[in-house]
C-alpha cells in the first residue's frame, strides 16, 4: 500500500479564511474498522455543503477536527471489513480529502457500470447535482409546464441542472449567475431563456421585466440579498424551493434572512429539503437525467481540478462572486480516473 | 339620516405615528352607487392587516388618501343598490372607519342569525379571526394529535382562537405574548400548556427548554425576532403557517427576515396564507367553532372599546408591545349593538 496524503481540518474557518483551516500533510493511510471499507479515492467532490459542515451540525455531526476533511467521493474499495461489499467495486458515498478514504457503509452505495460514461458522471451528472435538481424542481417545486421558473447559483452544478430540467419539463427559465461569462452560458448552451449577471445588474428590477406574471417557481441556492430580490417577484401561490443557502454559509454575522413580507401578501410556500430525504426519488431521477443525457436534451460540464493538492484553492472558487467555474466542481485524485 | 363622522385617513403613516395619519372628522354621508349598499356600521373591527393596507397595495388596492380610512364592519343595511341585498339585512365585509359606510358587494356577507350568541361573535369569534385560525392550524399548519404547536401573538383575536383549535386537535400548546397577563391568560383561561413571555423571557432558550423534540407546527403572526427564535427550534419536517408579520408592518427600514438556514437544516416547510384565497374553507371552521364553542372547549373574548372616537387609540395597541388587549379588538361604533 503507497502513501496517503489529505487536507486536515485544523479548526472551522473564520469567514472565508479557509488557508488557515485546512492543511495539506503527508498522513497515515486510514484503517477500515468493523463495518467499514478502505476506499481509494478516485474522485472528490466539493460542494457548498462541506462548508456548513465545517461549522456546526447538520444532518451529520460536526466534521471532527485534527482529522481529514470530509467530502463525497467516488472511488475503488481496497478492503472491505463490511458485508455485501468487496475489493475492487467502485462506490460513491462520504469520505475524506485524501488518498484514501476509511468510510461506513450508511450512505455509501455501489456505483453501477456508467455504460460508456465516464466515472465523473456519477458525481457530477446523477446522485447529488442531479438527484437534488430532479426532486427540487419535480417534487418541490411541482413545476408545471408553461410556469416561469427561476434559479440562482445557476452555474453550479444543481443550478445548471436545474434549470435544463426546467425548460425540458415545459417552463419559461431564468438563470442567475455571477458572471457575463456565465450567463452566456446559461443562455447559450444550456438553453435558459434568460440569464442575469447579479454582479452587474440589478435583479429585482430585470426579473420584473423579464417576468411581468411574476415567478411561479424559484429554486433557491444562494439566499441574501438575491434571493430577496427573487422573492420580491413571486407570483400568486408561487412556490420557492430551499436547496441552499451559499451567500450566508461564510458569514458569522447576523444573517440576511428572507423578507416574508411579499410572500405573504401572495400566498406562496416554502420547501427546504435536503436530497438525504428523498433517496427514494433517487432511481426516477437517474431514469429520467441519463434518457435526457442520452437525447441531447441535459448537457454536463464537469469542471475537474487535477490532483488532490489542488483541492483547496478550487473549493474557494464556490464562494467567489463571478469565479469562473461551471457545472459540477470536482478533484480528479486518481490521475487515472476516466 | 342623521350625521355621519368618520377617521380620514390622510397619509400613510410613517413607522407608528397613526396621530398624524388619521383624524376624525364630521363627515357626509356616502352614498351608495349602484352595486353597493349603505351600511349603518354596529362594529368595527380594528386588525393589524389594516396597517398594510395603509402602506401599499396588498390583496386590496392601497386605501386612498383624503376618503375614510378601511376596516371590517358588521352593519345594518339602510339603502341598497344591489341585487340580493335589501334593507335591513346584517352584513359584514370590508366597510370604513365611520358611522355609515358605503360598500361594494364583493366580499359583502350577510350575517346569519347568531342564535342567541351576540353579534360581535360574527366579527370576533367566527369568520376572519376564526376562519384565519382554524384553516392555519387544520389546511396550512396541517397539525396533527401528539405534535409541538406553537403559536406568536397568542394573545390577538387569531393567535388565541389557533392555540385552542391545537389544544383540541390533540397537540402540545404554546403561546408568546407580550405580557405576563397575557401569558397567565393563555395558561389559565384558555388552557394553553405553556406561554412565554417575550418582553422578559429569552424566546429560544425556553422554546429549547419546552420543546426538546422541536417544534412541529408554528403559527407565525409576528416574525422579527420573535420568528426566528421559534425558526431556530424548528422539528425535522416543522411546518411554518404565516399568517401575519405584525413586528414587521410600522418598520420603514430594511425588515428583519427569516433566517431560513435552521429550516434548511431540518427540511422544513413555510406557507404564507390569506383567508380570502381559503374562503370555501369557511363553512367548515365557523360549524366546528360554533361547535366547540358551545361545549365550552373555545373560549372568546372580545375586547370591545366604546365609540368611534376611540378607535384610534385602540388601534395603537395592536402595535404596543404588551399592551393590556387580549383577544379580538373592535370598536362598538352603535352604542346599542348587543
């Protein structure tokens, strides 16, 4: 067995101070306990999510500190101390920023042959993104067809996916996003009807005119200031869909919470939800992204970092205002990974 | 006919200064145009939704400036220009601040016979604050026997009829008022498990304390802080019913909104209703209230104020932070109204 490296969560960071939080070591290759398997980390994930997980309990504990940072990964299993999984099957589930991830079966699921895809799919394109994006806009949202449906943090990776599934289910799409770049690509090849650069333009006052009925639905990734402005344009009954809240996840001040005022006086409702909730809605969302993948119709952009070093500096990127990344942001650990 | 005096209403208010917003003025008497009827007003009804109806458009046009100022009335019918509506009548709907009031026929109810209960009852008990609670804690809260309710602005015409109705549908109540009488009211007469007093007591530590499990259904009348301490004790799957956002309304300043980050956290939902969209709901909420509250199992208080000259400085209550009113506030503007 080689050398294991990983990112050590030293103390949950202050801000954005994420230099001084994790730290980049030479680190003992973890040993799989009863019910556990060692995996070989192939790909890893970096999601919005690993920060609130850094700063408090969520719907895991607290990530422990002088210890590797956790993240999904997808990777080999080297040895298995858990039954009905064995070396060599490749798994996704959560592991660690390293080489070698130590990781419970709860959650962790085989990855089924991609059939001629590559192995990033099953990061970036179906589970998490897809899954979230799916059961956000079918099952939360209960978008119909001829709705007008707006999403932030469109280029990320449940955003882009979001917003396609939006347009494939029949709805009028909004895109908003930090960059001009970024919203050419909304609007170009993903197809988004339109797109709004909340860096440079003032979004209340474009979703008013580019929504004049007001918006039925909203997929809400980022909360603050833009998702006020969202909701300042709600339709009758419209229904907004809490995926996340990246705008607040760095701030220890008092947040921005969301004006209830304009949706009060229309109606609407409120759903948070978090994928963990609706594994079931899983298998119909795989169904449905890999026909629409396979038709043209959802089009994926990994946005994959190499080497495992170049993890942290990619993981700020999800918190910088008009960074360039797309689509789904991810570490290739394995230089070999497809 | 005899004179008529109304409350003008000559400019939105800025935060709580009602003194220069409305005067009270001899004034003609309306005529009715066609389509309308004249209404000898008995009661008036004075409702923290008629402050935003002084600030902007809502579900209503804005009030106009220089005419008498808007509120629910139950009244005598003594001239009609409307088909279905005669002389005589009792009718109830959204009327003005003065001894006679014309009004269109839209929303316009006739009040049936009360059966030897007073008519106020018709304003108090049943229809808006009865309806408004009854469709809150049953359709939006969707509550269910053994859960957590809790309910702000326990003490209002709404908040005190919804503890109730949750004390009756099985569950565990609590209420936040502003006063230690409000709360030994709540605890005492109306049979709340709990109430908590948010002008001496911290919110969310005694909602931790009361709730250990979480709250699973809450009743929003006020926001502010006060929504979020109850927010952040949110159960796995809580519902938020809004119904009003009263600490909102005199606040011209950027508001304080719903930090949605522990909602998100546990998956919660929040549905922001109005009674006129759930008024096929009524038949139903005004048979069980008569119901429960011929058994003795609701109680209702009316706090009535006498004359119109002092609908004013009652009005001003609503807004005062334990304030002696408890229940439904109204204006008896016919001395002689039972």
């Amino acid at each position: 067995m080689t050398a294991n490296r990983a990112w050590i969560f030293e103390h949950p960071p202050v801000r954005d101070d994420f230099d001084s939080a994790l730290k980049f070591h030479d680190w003992p290759v973890p040993k799989a306990a009863d019910g556990q398997v060692l995996v070989r980390n192939l790909y890893l994930s970096l999601d919005p999510a690993n920060r609130r997980w850094m700063a408090g309990p969520t719907y895991m504990p607290q990530i422990p500190t002088g210890a590797p940072m956790w993240g999904f990964v997808v990777g080999e299993i080297i040895e298995s101390k858990a039954a009905g999984f064995a070396p060599g099957e490749i798994v996704g589930g959560v592991g660690t920023w390293s080489d070698y991830s130590a990781v419970s079966t709860q959650g962790l699921d085989k990855i089924p042959d991609m059939g001629g895809l590559p192995l990033h799919t099953a990061m970036g394109l179906f589970r998490g993104p897809g899954g979230t994006a799916y059961v956000g806009v079918v099952d939360i949202g209960q978008l119909k067809a001829g709705q007008t449906f707006v999403v932030s943090g469109a280029a990320g990776s449940v955003g882009s996916l979001a917003g396609q599934i939006a347009k494939i289910l029949g709805a009028t799409v909004v895109g908003i996003a930090g960059s001009a770049e970024k919203c050419a690509w909304l609007t170009g090849e993903l197809g988004f009807d339109h797109a709004i650069d909340y860096q440079r333009e003032d979004v209340e006052a474009r979703l008013r005119e580019l929504c004049p009925k007001g918006v039925d639905v909203y997929f809400e990734n980022v909360g603050g200031a833009v998702g006020n402005a969202v909701a300042a344009n709600m339709a009758k009954f419209g229904r907004v869909a809490v995926c996340g809240l990246t705008a607040q996840y760095n701030d220890e001040r008092a947040p921005i919470g969301l004006d209830l005022m304009p949706l009060l006086l229309n109606g609407c409702s409120m759903q948070c939800f978090i994928l963990y909730d609706y594994l079931d809605r899983l298998p119909e969302a795989t169904a449905k992204l890999a026909e629409w993948y396979a038709e043209g119709r959802i089009k994926y952009h990994a946005d994959i970092v190499e080497g495992l070093e170049s993890a942290l500096e990619a993981f700020k990127q999800l918190f910088r205002p008009g960074a360039s990344h797309r689509g789904k942001l991810m570490v290739r650990v394995d230089p070999a990974a497809n």
